[in-house]
C-alpha cells in the first residue's frame, strides 16, 4: 500500500509539473529556481567586457557593461553573483552612479544583485572584482603546468559558477553576445569562448567577439603560455609548448569530424572550431565553451584511441551551443542528444564495429549509475528535479546514457534517414534559443508522431522521459567483438594469458575485458594479466582508470604506487570519484584514500573537492 501511495504522489507530482511548465512557456520565459534573475522584467542582451587578469592577487577586477532590454519599463534589474566584489554600478553611457543591493545569501547561489534603473535605462555597468572564493576560477602555479614554466588560468561555468566571475542573469534560459578586451601578463595568451587570437603579441591585450547568442555558463576564458597549430582551415589546437604538437598529431582528424557532423545534421554555425588542452586540474573530459573546447589532457593517449570525446563536445556545437537546455532539470535536451549525435560521428569516423562496442559500453555507465542511485530514484528520470539543490547534482550518467537510449528508440521506430531529418530540423528551427523538455515534446508529437497513437506508444516517450529505472522497450545492443571476448573470458584460466594482448587490441576491447574479470581473480592471474598487457604503467588514461578500479578491489599492491601518481595528477571528477569510492569500501582503503587527497587536493579544481570530500571524509 506505501509503494502505490508513494507512485499516486509521484504521478500526481509530474502532471503538475508537466502542467506548470506548460503554463510558463505561453510567456516565452521559464521560471529558474537556480537564478534569481526576472529575465521577464528586465533582461540582459549583449555584454562589453573589459577586465585586468593579475596572477599576483588571484583576482581578475574590471567592468561588466550589459545591454539590456527593460521589457517592464520597472526600475530595477536583477542579477546573479556569487562571492565577487561589487564596487560601483552605473547607467548608460554616461555612467550615472546608481543604485544596488545585495540579497540574501543562498548555499550554492550567492546572492540577487539588485540594480535601480530608470524605464528608459539601455545599459549597465558593473564595476567588481572577484575573490578567491571564485569556484568558476581556477588558478595555476607553474608547477602545476606541463611546462612547469609559468602560471595559468581557466574558467568552468557550468552549471551556476559564471556567476563568481562575472555578474549575469545566470541561466541557461538568458542568452547574450559579447565582446570583451582582456589584459593579461605580456608572456603569456589570453583565449575565450569566441573569435580568437592564433598567436601572441607583446602588448598581453586581447580582444575577442561572439556574436552568436549564448547562454552565461558557456562564457569562458584560460590564459597562460599557449601556442596554436592549425590541424586544417577551421579546426586547429591550443596547448603548451611542450604538448603542442602531440595534441596536433592526436587531434588530426577533428576537421573530418566536423565535417561529418555536417553532412548528418546541418551547417556548423559557429565558424572556427578548436580545441583548447588544459592542465591536468581541469575537472572534466572536455567543456564544449563555443569555438573554443576545453579539454583534459588525459585524452593525450598517444594513439588517437580516446579521441571519441572530441566528437562529443564538437556535438555540442548543436545539442547544447545552438540548442539549449532552458533548465538545468532539462539537462538531457544537452547531453542526450549530444551523446547520441557523439555515437553518430564516431560509427561514420571509427566505424560500425567501435560503434557497437560504444553502445555497450554506454548501457554498461547507466546500470553502474542506476544500481548506484536506485532503480525508483526520480533522479534516473531523464526530466529530473534540482529545486533546492545543487544543480549539478543532477547531472550523472542518467542524462547521458538514457537520453542516448532514447533516441536510438525513437530511430529504430522511425527509422534513421527519417530520424535524421527530424533532428536537423528540430536544430534548425531551434537555433540559438532555450527549450524545456516540455517544448521538445511537443515539437516532437507534431513533426515526428503527427497523431499516429501506435507510433507513440511504440516509443514510450513520457515512460523515458518522466519515469525512474529503465523503460521497458530499451533496445539491448549486441557486439561480435564483446562476444568473442567474453568467449575468451571463459578460457583464458585454461589456456593462460600469454597471446591474448595481440586479441584483444583496441581500447573499448581491453576495457570491456578488465570489466568483466572474474570476481574471484587472484593476484597471481592479476600479475600474469599486467605482464601480457602493461596495464600499470602503460595504457591510456581510461584503461588504468578500469584497471585500477580492479587492483584496488583485489588488493593487487604492484599497482598502488600507479594508482597513487593517477589520483595525484588530474582533477577529472568522474574517473577520481571511481577510484576513491572503491578505496572507502575498506578500513585500509579508506586511510589510504585519505592519505592521498589530502596531498593531492590542493592541485584539484573546486568542484573535485566538493565531489569527493564528503566521501572521503
């Protein structure tokens, strides 16, 4: 009886919600528990940025001037900020002194900054600086660097933290153009998310320009000693000298990505595409910042066989750059589709055959996610609820994997030339705005279902999208190259383990090899395995990260000084959290987990700490 009542409620819950929203859209503005920004008020249309980057405070100090569009004619504006300094805020060109008040404060929020202006009033101008609370703003010794020679800077706004660098209406609902002038130290480059420069000058004074239209946590900036090489006419890559043309030799086909994606969903709207590759304390595989990606180097695998994560934020260029999640309880519209288009670019770059190893893998993150979270947690929902929350908390495997899922449903109801037809439609007709899944749904009832009730129910939409735990038409993927290596995996004790590196090559197959090890493996076959393949000291960063997940539950101590230097040398939460889970499962584990965050966490990004302090402690 307490589980029917528990479903009636939820049931109950998300037709309220689909309702309310629903109501909110006719206004063309969604109400965003996570800005306190009134964009139906008054709202933010283009910034003028001019800022001064000091290594020497670990400031940056400067004036945010917004055009703005006063819609109510009222006499007040609202922005986010988060930890930052506002020391003047004036009006219109001739910056009249006005105004401003600050709110209270909110855990994870900050604080509504509130700005008197006239009914008249066309433009703003924030004068602030920011303090080293800035989460968005991660801060670089030389040491820190590959190489070692002078400090760097680069900024993740994703989800709210833009705003402790910059005062905005911080939602992914709000979109603006910029142009911004940036002073930094003469030695070193300053590049953002839009036009930028492909070689440094002597005056440490860059300008940059994005006319297309962006929501705030895509704003983004790095500076440091940097160099660019052109991989072809529109793609090319940032990175220090010392890993500079490694990333050009591994990054040598992003051009052909680019123009694969083309061909499958329409014209790349944002002219250039590059790549930027950061210091090892950048906290993600890769941040899709338009023109520019911001990339682990963790990807530097020295065989292009990690290259996969490239198209995934290149597909950002249309899930998420060009159409964007309006909420952050909307994440899937971002990530879904992006994965889906990501395993789309990689079947017509690598092939069929990595394609369907992909998808196993894929299935594999989601169950590893939902058994984490719960089968009946309204987190594995694909819409999702933030309120009072954190918004990244909502972010898993779940938006990625189901969202991907459901699209390969809907493709294999329709078909994929009619699949694809859809989509680039639904970007183009999208273009440059902020849609809620409810938007979606409804594009997606008129244009692909058209009344067709057995179509629909074929798909399942509102099961995938508003219900926990796994829909119950969910394609299962099938690889040969898995089989066969599962064939192995029920030999190899027999037969010995010598030969089987020149079997099992590729990285999805060595991964999916170590995945499924047996449970009672000892550490002697472990030693034997390690010898044939050099998982320890070889690989590339996602085969030691699997691997090391296996040493560490058998104990197997040959690997531990690997592991050690592994959770020392970057901040990529996902693959940290992974390891230091499978540490705390143990009293020894857990000392030695201790042990190494303790020194490490001074090089990892903030929102690494906050990930895996808790679970640590």
């Amino acid at each position: 009886m307490k589980n029917i009542i528990i479903i009636a409620i939820l049931l109950l819950s998300i037709s309220c919600q689909k309702k309310d929203v629903l109501v909110k859209n006719k206004s063309n503005f969604v109400k965003d528990e996570h800005s306190f920004a009134q964009p139906s008020k008054a709202i933010i249309k283009h910034l003028d940025l001019t800022i001064k980057v000091d290594f020497d405070t670990e400031t940056i100090t400067g004036k945010a001037s917004w055009t703005i569009e006063n819609t109510s004619k009222g006499n007040e504006i609202i922005f986010d900020e988060n930890t930052l300094k506002i020391t003047k805020v004036t009006l219109g060109k001739d910056e009249k002194e006005t105004k401003f008040e600050l709110g209270k404060e909110v855990e994870f929020h900050g604080k509504a900054l509130h700005i008197t202006i006239e009914p008249t009033t066309t433009k703003v101008n924030i004068y602030y600086n920011t303090t080293k609370k800035s989460v968005a703003l991660q801060w670089l010794k030389p040491q820190q660097t590959a190489d070692k020679k002078k400090p760097f800077l680069f900024s993740q706004g994703e989800s709210i933290w833009s705003r402790t660098w910059i005062p905005c209406q911080d939602s992914p609902s709000v979109r603006f153009t910029y142009n911004a002038k940036v002073t930094v130290p003469k030695d070193l480059m300053a590049v953002m998310s839009g036009v930028n420069p492909q070689q440094k000058n002597d005056t440490g004074v860059y300008t940059f320009k994005q006319d297309k239209a962006i929501p705030s946590y895509l704003m983004a900036i790095a500076v440091g000693d940097i160099e660019f090489k052109a991989i072809d006419k529109r793609t090319g890559v940032y990175a220090e000298h010392s890993i500079i043309d490694k990333a050009k030799w591994e990054f040598a086909e992003l051009g052909k990505m680019v123009n694969t994606a083309e061909k499958l969903f329409g014209p790349y709207r944002w002219g250039r595409y590059d790549v930027i590759v950061l210091p090892p304390s950048f906290p993600y595989g890769g941040m899709e910042n338009p023109n520019l990606t911001f990339l682990t180097p963790t990807v530097l695998a020295g065989d292009r066989s990690l290259t996969s994560l490239l198209a995934h934020e290149l597909g950002h260029s249309w899930s998420g750059n060009l159409v964007t999640n309006a909420t952050w309880d909307d994440i899937w519209l971002n990530e879904g589709f992006t994965t889906y288009v990501e395993h789309r670019i990689g079947e017509e770059v690598f092939g069929v055959k990595e394609a369907k190893m992909q998808d196993i893998l894929s299935r594999k993150a989601w169950k590893i996610n939902l058994d984490e979270i719960g089968k009946n947690s309204p987190d594995s929902r694909l819409k999702v609820n933030t309120s009072k929350r954190n918004p990244d908390d909502g972010l898993s495997d779940i938006p990625y994997e189901k969202g991907y899922a459901l699209l390969q449903t809907i493709e294999a109801a329709v078909g994929r030339k009619k699949f694809d037809e859809f989509l680039t439609n639904y970007y183009n007709d999208h273009a440059f705005q902020s849609v809620t899944t409810e938007d979606f749904v409804d594009y997606f009832n008129k244009n692909l279902i058209k009344g067709d009730m057995a179509l629909a129910e074929k798909i399942k939409l509102d099961e995938w999208i508003y219900k926990p735990d796994v829909p119950s038409n969910v394609i299962t993927p099938v690889s040969e190259d898995f089989n066969t290596i599962d064939s192995i995996q029920k030999t190899w004790r027999k037969t010995g383990v010598k030969g089987l590196s020149q079997k099992i090559k590729s990285t999805n197959e060595k991964q999916h090899f170590i995945d499924y090890l047996p449970k009672d493996i000892t550490n002697d076959e472990m030693t034997a395995i390690d010898k044939e393949f050099n998982f320890t000291n070889g690989g590339n960063f996602v085969i030691r990260r699997q691997w090391f997940i296996i040493a560490i539950m058998h104990q197997y101590k040959f690997a531990y000084p690997a592991i050690e230097t592994f959770l020392t040398s970057c901040s990529r939460t996902g693959s940290l959290l992974a390891l230091y889970k499978e540490m705390v499962k143990t009293s020894e584990g857990k000392t030695w987990a201790k042990q190494i965050y303790n020194k490490a966490k001074v090089s990892y990004h903030a929102t690494t700490v906050a990930a895996l302090q808790q679970l640590v402690k």
